[in-house]
C-alpha cells in the first residue's frame, strides 16, 4: 500500500514550541499578574493571624483535622460549607462574565497552566537563549556536554519550581513552619510527601513538556467557551483588509498594492500556542495578546499604524470593512449578557457577605435517635432521646443553657449533666445526649408527634439559638 493510500492520523507529534521574547505593554501585564498570582501562591501559607489561644495563628488554613476552613479573620465550619459554594458559583459567573467581554483572557494571563509555563519558559530563555538558541539546541541531534549541561541545569530548574510548587500546596493544610521542619527532618506524615511528589511531577511534566497540549486536548475550555462568546466578544484578531496582501516592502512597482503585513512572522515566533493568528480565530488561541505586542513592534519600525492585530470584535469587522469607526470598548464590554452575568455575580457576593455577618457564634444541630423511637419508662413517662451537636464559634469556653419548649408537661434532662448547662470548649462543638420526659397521661404521651423547640443560651452574652424537632409518643 502506497502512503497516500493509507488513512490519515488523528493524532500528530508534538511539534515543540519556543516563542521568542517580546515587550510590550500585554507582556508587562501578564509579567505583573504572574509576579501576583505567584507570590500570593507561595508567601499565603506564611502570613499570621492572631486568633487568640489554642487557635491556629496562619492566616489561611485548611484545617481537615478538624474540619475548619480560616481565611484571615473569617472561619468556616463543616456546617456552613454553602460559603465555599457560593464562592464556587461566583468563579464560575465570574469566568463567564470575564469571557463573554474579553474572550480568554483567563487562560492568557491567570491560569495556573499559563503562569507556570511563562515561568518556566523564562527559565529555559534564561539559560538556553532566545528562540533562535533554542531551535539551534533542539535541532542538534548529538548529545555533546554543552547540550547535556543545559538541558540538565534547565531540567534542575525546573524541578526546584515543581517542588516549591508541591511544597506550597501542602503548607495550607498545615501550619507552615512545623509542617516544613517536619518536611526537612523526615517527621512529616507519608500524606505531604505523596502529595508533594504528585504535584511537583504533574507542574514538571506540564509546565516543561506539555504546556500547549494541555490546553489544547486536557482542558475542556476551550471547546465550551463559544457558547459564552458572541460577535461582540472582544479577542485577538486580524484586521486581514488593512494587512491583505502581505509582502516585503521592497521599493518596486508592487509595493504600494501591498497590505500592511510584511509577512515577518514575528507574530507567529512570539506565540505560545504555536499559531498564526493571520488565519482567523482558532481554537488553541489564549487570547494572551503577544502578537499584538510583537505586531505593534512591527509596524512602528516599518512606520506603519498600529492594531493590525488588536483586540477586537466581529461587530468591528464588519463595520470597519464597510469604511466605519469600530464601536468604543466601553459598548463591547457594557451589554445585556455582561450586565446580566455581572448582576448575577454581584448577586451571590452580597448573598454571601451577608451571611457572613448574620451568622450566630453560638449553633446546634438536632438529631432524635429512632431506635427506638421512645422509651416507657417505670413510672409510664414517655422519654424521647436526641443528639444535640453545640458549636462554641468564641475563642473562649462558654456556659451553654439548655431549654425546651412544647407541651408544658415536658422537661429535659442531660445526660451525664445535673443540671441544664453544658460548658463547651474555645471554638469547637461537642456532642450532648439530651432526653425529652413526659408523664403519664399527657397529650404528647398519646399523641403520634408533638413539635418541641430545644433552645440554648450563652450565659455570658445571653445570645440564643433554637432548633425545632418532634416527639414522638405512644400515639394511642
């Protein structure tokens, strides 16, 4: 068989890419957002934040031990996990808000797979040279000692930003320095070493190897993100009726039916994804503008205008080809789909601080033990029993007063307890066994259910908290 009869491949080999350096102000943004985004990720876990005594003092902690969340002077309970939700909602509105504006601007300046792989291609530019160096090591097939000792002080590097990275990680749901001591000493527990391992492989091979692949075939954005976009989208495009036909601008005849493309490719040599951007809107495209910057560099040189390549939308296309002013950015960015998702998000952000200011310091949850779902007692009382759960949110012990109302009969006694108070301990919850007694004879002794309101007090603050339930009695 021929090999233009055979079938053609789904799959093709990684052609590497190595993009040239460029300036510019989309470069210096995505210079300064990485600086940001990677000093948040590495100096968060070694801020302090005074909580007062027998409370963890690191600012932001993922406490699974016991099953708390704090940020700063905010701490989540398992209970109160609908924050974490709505935090969740909001980056999902807040993506759509982002993208239905500006395209994918997230995956061009704030991804983590962006950020990780700028760094490490300005690692590799750092000591393997620009693009020019890099191509001219790639394509030299013999392996002598200046390709080798290059590709292993790279490869160190690398790997030293892949275990700072797996390090960071493990250190919010830790306190930091103990768990770094415990690191270094070989006290720390097979869970942090393992986690450790898996993210410093994972950044290494993707940051490193994969970087474009990744978006391109492991993440599913770019394949959804149409349907957050429409023709006043703004994005990286083209301007191909200014630039069309391109060529050199050689002194000829033929110079002056020339676009304004020189066709230099600086465009192309610039990107991170590897395309051309000449050939319209793809898919592997970030949207991180380097072109952009490459393009303007371009044409002051060749003395030229600028925004050959710009942001811009198909709206502007269209009006621009028809010898038209594009519509200012602000009419782009301000519309019925932004406003929309906008209002949504600003919606759930007040939602949640709200709730952040409503909520109690002191809670209970009930929880009646059905079996059985009573007791006769030998005097003929009715005894209902409950799991109360209190939660003590101070940083202090507190003297909770329990109460109850429903029928005036009942009374409520505490297991293990005298009396009705229960003192619970500085920002924890604990677990009471609570009976409901009703005598003989009463209506909720014969009734099937009778509803009852368990309260508890602080008896310093004189704060309060209820729950309802039920109980249950012989129903005859």
């Amino acid at each position: 068989m021929s090999n233009s009869d055979q079938p053609a491949s789904l799959y093709t080999t990684r052609d590497p890419v190595f993009p040239r350096r460029v300036s510019g102000k989309f470069r210096s943004l995505k210079w300064g957002i990485m600086a940001v985004s990677l000093g948040i990720y590495y100096l968060m876990p070694w801020l302090r934040w005074d909580r007062g005594p027998a409370l963890p003092d690191q600012a932001v902690l993922l406490d699974l031990a016991h099953r708390r969340f704090y940020f700063f002077w905010i701490e989540i309970w398992p209970h109160e996990f609908y924050f974490v939700a709505g935090l969740l909602i909001m980056a999902g509105l807040g993506l759509f808000l982002f993208t239905s504006a500006l395209g994918r601007v997230w995956c061009g300046y704030a991804c983590p797979q962006t950020v990780w792989t700028d760094l490490f291609i300005l690692v590799e530019r750092w000591i393997e040279g620009d693009r020019n160096a890099r191509l001219r090591l790639h394509r030299q097939a013999k392996m002598d000692l200046r390709k080798l000792r290059l590709r292993l002080t790279k490869w160190l590097a690398w790997l030293l930003i892949a275990l700072a990275t797996g390090g960071a990680w493990v250190f919010y749901f830790a306190d930091a320095p103990t768990l770094l001591w415990d690191l270094v000493t070989g006290q720390a527990h097979l869970v942090a070493y393992s986690t450790m391992a898996l993210l410093t492989a994972t950044t290494f091979f993707f940051g490193g190897f994969a970087r474009e692949q990744i978006c391109i075939y492991a993440c599913p954005w770019p394949r959804i993100q149409s349907a957050m976009m429409d023709e006043d989208t703004l994005t990286v495009g083209y301007r191909s009726w200014r630039g069309e036909p391109r060529g050199k601008h050689r002194k000829s005849v033929q110079a002056d039916r020339l676009g304004d493309c020189i066709d230099c490719l600086a465009c192309v040599n610039v990107c991170p994804m590897g395309i051309d951007i000449r050939n319209g809107q793809q898919m592997e495209c970030i949207t991180c503008a380097l072109c952009i910057d490459a393009c303007d560099d371009i044409m002051d040189k060749v003395g030229k205008p600028r925004g050959l390549i710009d942001y811009m939308a198909l709206s502007d296309e269209t009006r621009e080809r028809a010898g038209h002013a594009p519509r200012p950015i602000w009419e782009h960015i301000f519309r019925l789909r932004t406003m929309l998702y906008t209002a949504l998000w600003a919606g759930v952000g007040i939602g949640i601080i709200y709730m952040l200011f409503i909520r109690a310091d002191i809670d209970l949850t009930v929880a009646p033990v059905r079996n059985p779902t009573y007791v006769t007692l030998s005097d003929g009382s009715i005894r209902n029993t409950y799991d109360v759960r209190l939660r003590n949110k101070h940083t202090d012990p507190r003297e909770f007063v329990l109460g109850l109302t429903g029928d005036p009969a009942m009374y409520l006694v505490l297991e293990g307890a005298p009396d009705a108070t229960v003192i619970v301990p500085a920002d924890s919850a604990q677990l009471q066994r609570v009976y409901i007694v009703t005598p003989r004879g009463t209506a909720a002794s014969t009734a099937d259910q009778t509803p009852v309101t368990i309260w508890i007090e602080d008896h310093i603050s004189g704060e309060r908290a209820h729950r309802d339930s039920t109980f249950n009695g012989r129903g005859q």
